[in-house]
C-alpha cells in the first residue's frame, strides 16, 4: 500500500525504523561522494604527461572533475529508490533476485566501486519516471523521499507490482500523484531556477531522453516545464554521448542575459560544467550594436528573403576574364587564356562554395592549368611547384581582380547605405516600399562610425558564413524561440548544421513583430525540417485560477492553441484590485513579502522608475531581474520586457492596459500581458487604475 512517512518525532536506530536506514545511507552516500571528491584531487600526474600542454590539459579536466563532486549540502543527493522485481538484464527466470537502487543527480560509488546513488540518465533510472501500475516495467516499489533543506525527512511508498498495488488518488485517469511529487512543484523559491529532476513526468522524460541524432520542437504553455525539459536533455545527452559532445561543444540559447542567468545554476547542479550559454546577440556579435531599427524596419531585416540578397550582393564582386594571366618562370612564360580562366571561375561558382574558400580555391586552379602546359613541354613540376604558382604575382593580380576579398561588415555597409546596389541585388525579392523601409537615412562613412542594430548584425553574420563557414556544434537548445526573426533561425541553425537541437517556445507568447507564426515554418527556416514537434499541455507552475484567467487571452493571440491545463493541487490564490496610485502597489508588496518564498512585482516598463522611487521611500529593497534574491531581499522589480522565462512564488502585475498600450499593436500587447499573467507559482495580486483590456473582462 502507499505510504507518506514524516518526520513527526526523533528515529530510532532500530532494523525496522525504514526513515533511519534511509538517513544511514543519505550519510554514507555523501561520505562516499567526498571520498570520491578528495581521490580527485590527491591525482597526482607528474609521472603521466609527456609535456606541459598535455599537463595542462590533464590538470583542467581533473578540476572540472573536482567541481563536478561538489556536494551540494541544501540539494538532496538522492530523491528516489526502485526496488525491482528481477535484477535488470535478467531473464525474468523464477529465483532471479531482484536489486535496490537510489536515484539522484549524479553517481555515487562507495570504495569498492559498488553504486550507492544511480545517475538519473542511467538506463536502469528510467522507470522511476516511466513505471506505471498499468505498465510497472518490473519495479515492485517506488519510493520518493522528503528533504527539508539537505535533511531527509519523510518517504512515500508506491507499490506497482503484486496485490499490494494501488494507485493514490488526485489526478485524472487513476494515474498517481505523490503528495511529496506536489510538495517538490510547489515548493517556494528564492535564487534562480533549480533543476526538476525529482519531478520529470512520463511526457517529459520522452522528450528528455529522444535520441542525439534528432531534433525536438517542445510547444508548451506557461509553467509546462519546456525550458527544464531542455536543459535536462542537454545533461541527458552529455550523459549518453559525453565522448562525442565533448569533441563537438554543446550550446544553450536564450532570449537576454536575466534569462541565462535565471537558468545558469541548473546544469551545474547536475554535474554539467561545460555547456555554454549565449544570447542570439552575443553569437553574432561582428559589430559593435549601437542603435535600435524601427519595427517595420526589423521585419525585413529579419525576413529570410534577406539571406538571398546578400548573396546576390556578395557573388556580384565576381567578375568574368577579359585578358589572360601570363606566368614567368626563369625564361619561360606561361599563359592561361580569358576563356580557360573564365571556365575555372565558372566551375567554382557552380560548385556552390563557399565565397571564401572559392577564392583561396581559385589561385590553386589556375597554377594547375600552368602545370598542366609544363608536363605538355615535358617538365616534370611537383606540389612545390605548383604551391610556387599559386603565390605568383600574376595569379595573385588575377584572383583579386576575378574572386576579389569580401568583408561582410563592409557588404552589409553599403547594401544598407547604396540605394542603387540594394535595388539590383533586391530585385523581384523586395519591393520599392521595403527597400526604403530599410536603407539608412544618413549612411555611414565606415564600419566603425555606423550605428548597427542587432538586425544588422544578424544581416552580418550571414554573410559572414557565406564568406566562411560558421563552426557547428553538436548540440544546441535554443530557448523562447517564438521570438526569433526568420534570419536569427538561420543564425542559429548555422551553429548545428552537423549536430542536433531541442526548440523550445510557446506561439502564444510570442511579442515580436516578427514572431514565430508556427513551427514548421521556423523549423524550415532553423534548418531542421524534420524536427519532431512535441507539445507539453499539463501546467505543473501555475495555479489553475491563474492560468485559467490568463487563457482568456488565447483566442486573440493564439487561436487553435491548447490551452495549459493546471494538475497542481493547490489551487493558489489569484486577485484583481482597484488601485488608486502607487501607495496601493507598495501595500500589496508588503502583503505578498509577508508569505514565504519571492515576489515580482511587474510593471510595463515606463512605470517602472515611478515603482522603484516608490519602494524607496517605502524602505523595501528590491532587485532587478537577473540579480540574486536573498532571505532578506525577495522582491525583484521586473519590467514587462524582461519577464519572460521567469516565475516568482508571488507576483504583484501593476497595469495591464500599460503593459499592453506599451507594445506597438493590440495583439502584441496581449501576447506581453499573457506573459506577465503567468509568472506566477503560488498566487497573482492584478492591481489597476484605468480599465482591464476588454480581452480579460
């Protein structure tokens, strides 16, 4: 039978005390995992390196080894045990003995080499997420632990197998739902985001564990868990494939820096040190980005139709031979006529080269065709000699004539700054209106004088790769994607052309002028056609009452779109107030920093200076987005902008006309106030002066 055990009073010692024995092994385990940690740092390789770069290598692997060991004293080491009916592998054959193991964030072995924590990547830690009474996959009993801060304090038992099964009540369809499972979800949070890896579904963890080879689109709804779902399949596949990743570099992609920062410390608590993380700004930063586009500016910009006009932009340097390339060597001259170079010019255009590698191709061509007439006059020229012509300065005048030197910066420069050359290079692509829309009021002299955008810079880096290919990773999840423009797919696409990626976003809150309008068309424009989309509906952050009101809004933003489906217990609490100024914003977060746990207080962003002054001369202390909360700073003062990605235990949402009037068109507007109404974990506080958008009421 199932069972929840608390820890109401002092445990015994004693054999038949199960809470006892299970806090014997939490100590011997950690005490095993410092062992582990301190043979990590007592490796002594001054007798196994043949020279210094290998010592220094061999040094930075053994240290990010050491950090990977750190014992986490407020995270539990395990959550979880599967006792299985037959050992794993077994043949199922009567006498087989079954095996206990514990499930946590990494592997842990005593100094036999025997494990006394399983990683929860490994095979044989699957059915802790994927057993079922219906399917229980062998495993007799489940049982998920309770921690106050480091310290274990209670267990819940789930028999699968045997009479003794029974399914706990509380969720749809009979499936379980564990007390301590809700308790874990709905648990409060002060810092960044933490790891789910003691509360992964069945749903998620086919997503999590889908295979290196392929892609995965995650479309869910506030609170589903996308973004936990993809950085545990990062640490997944670090896991399966850690030889291969380690060669190829791993990427995670987020929409700004309070973002990555708000998720940096999730991976680490798995054990996983090496994964880098970046914006879509920081991977194509060419240029310095001083300026700002206007929207219908960005638009085009962003549309893929760019891609092909600076390619016709960059192959239009290409010229065609008038006259012949004459190579003297000693007394002799060799002459490779117009119509034979015009052939090799043409050769490698068809290829489809790169524009870079093309020109450095080209010279090699031509020595060819010279070496060619030597062997014809009975010389006998090698590599060196041709190597030799290839350098010529004949053939080096023609290559810069024919395949001339390209930066992309400056063809960027003059597509955005020459009327006349954007026009021939955007004929048939776009119109009069557009290309207008994007030429430069007053151009810029020179690269370094040009106030770039970051659709400039985008524009840059891609022609960068079609000058030289951008260096592909092997895996890349890109976060929040509904955001990007058709071009900042292709930036990021370019970064896996070789690996995989995991996409994560919802349609619905998507506040770009050029959001996504679906994922098979981001997918296209991604490089990932066959990406396999997935979407996650069951909302396991925000409370029904909340979620249910902010979905009101799916009909004007996203149509079609499932909406998210709350399987918390707690209901939470949600409330809408007449405000009569800021004084009533401060009483609220005064209010909601009487509970445990953090508050944002969120506000369109103009309003966001009159706030802080406000909390100033109330004396409550705050912090903005991407700085750490602390037990006596729980408040984060968020502008609209910037609340995407993140959750608070308590949201206080000032204005949501403001936070709609802020954004250029209504259904932005509304997709911006879909965001803010779902940063919620535990309760939601709407404050207003001037009426709710008609959408709400």
């Amino acid at each position: 039978m199932s069972a929840s055990t608390p820890l109401d009073e002092p445990a015994s010692t004693h054999d038949d005390d199960p809470l006892a024995r299970e806090r014997s092994h939490l100590a011997a385990s950690r005490s095993a995992l410092r062992a582990m940690r301190e043979d990590a740092e007592a490796l002594d390789i001054s007798d196994v390196t043949a020279n210094w770069v290998n010592a220094a290598v061999l040094q930075r692997q053994i240290e990010e080894r050491v950090r990977a060991l750190a014992d986490l004293s407020d995270t539990p080491l395990f959550f979880g045990r599967l006792d299985y009916l037959h050992a794993p592998g077994a043949d199922g054959a009567e006498g087989a003995r079954g095996e206990q193991f514990y499930i946590g964030r990494r592997h842990v072995h005593d100094a036999d080499g025997d494990p006394m924590v399983i990683d929860w990547r490994a095979p044989v830690s699957q059915p802790f997420y994927r057993a079922s009474r219906k399917d229980p996959l062998d495993v007799g009993l489940r049982r998920r632990f309770g921690y106050t801060g480091g310290d274990l304090t209670a267990y819940e038992d789930e028999h699968l197998s045997g009479p003794a099964a029974v399914t706990l009540s509380g969720s749809a369809g009979g499936a379980t739902t564990s007390k301590l499972l809700q308790q874990e979800i709905e648990r409060p949070r002060v810092g960044p985001m933490r790891d789910i890896v003691a509360t992964i579904q069945p749903e998620q963890d086919e997503i999590v564990r889908s295979g290196l080879s392929g892609s995965v689109c995650v479309q869910g709804g506030p609170g589903t868990g996308k973004t936990a779902v993809g950085l545990h399949r990062v640490a997944y596949l670090l896991y399966a494939h850690r030889e291969r990743l380690a060669r190829t570099g791993t990427l995670v992609v987020g929409p700004n820096r309070s973002f990555l920062h708000y998720i940096e410390q999730v991976l680490p608590a798995l054990g996983e040190l090496t994964v880098a993380q970046a914006t879509v700004d920081d991977l194509v930063a060419h240029v310095e980005v001083r300026g700002e586009d206007e929207a219908a500016a960005a638009v085009v910009k962003g549309d893929a139709r760019m891609a092909e006009v600076l390619r016709r932009a960059l192959y239009s340097h290409v010229a065609m031979p008038t006259e012949p390339v004459v190579v003297v060597r000693g007394s002799r001259r060799w002459r490779v006529p117009a119509y034979e170079l015009e052939e090799l010019v043409r050769q490698l255009l068809d290829r489809d080269m790169r524009y870079g590698a093309a020109r450095e191709a080209l010279p090699q061509r031509i020595a060819h065709a010279v070496l060619v007439q030597m062997e014809r006059a009975g010389e006998a020229p090698d590599d060196r000699v041709q190597d030799a012509v290839a350098r010529n300065a004949a053939v080096k005048a023609a290559v810069k004539t024919l395949w001339p030197a390209v930066e992309p910066a400056k063809l960027v420069l003059r597509l955005l700054s020459d009327p006349e050359f954007l026009a021939e290079h955007a004929e048939g692509l776009l119109d009069e209106r557009e290309q207008k829309t994007i030429l430069w009021a007053k151009p810029a002299r020179s690269v370094k004088s040009a106030t770039w955008s970051s659709a400039d810079a985008v524009l840059i880096d891609e022609a960068a790769d079609l000058v030289r290919r951008t260096h592909s990773l092997g895996h890349v999840v890109l976060d929040e994607a509904q955001d990007l423009s058709p071009m900042q797919y292709r930036a990021v696409g370019r970064r896996c052309t070789t690996g995989s990626a995991t996409v994560l976003g919802d349609l619905a809150q998507g506040t770009t002028p050029w959001a996504t309008r679906g994922w098979e068309e981001a997918l296209l424009h991604l490089g990932k056609p066959d990406a396999v989309i997935e979407e996650l509906t069951a909302g396991f952050r925000v409370p029904a009452d909340v979620i249910t009101y902010a979905s009101r809004l799916l009909p004007h933003i996203a149509p079609g779109l499932t909406p998210v489906a709350s399987i918390r217990e707690n209901p939470g609490f949600f409330e809408v107030r007449p405000s009569e100024g800021t004084d009533d914003v401060v009483a609220a977060c005064r209010e909601l920093l009487g509970n445990e746990g953090s508050v944002g207080l969120i506000a369109a962003d103009a309003r966001v200076p009159e706030l802080a002054r406000a909390l100033t001369a109330a004396g409550i202390t705050y912090v903005a987005p991407g700085e750490e909360t602390t037990p006596t700073t729980r408040l984060t003062l968020v502008p609209a902008s910037l609340a995407k990605g993140l959750e608070y235990d308590y949201v206080l949402l000032d204005e949501p006309r403001a936070v709609v009037d802020a954004e250029p068109d209504e259904r932005t507007g509304l997709r911006r106030l879909y965001v803010t109404l779902t940063r919620a974990v535990s309760g939601l506080v709407m404050t207003h002066r001037t009426p709710l958008p008609a959408q709400l009421t």
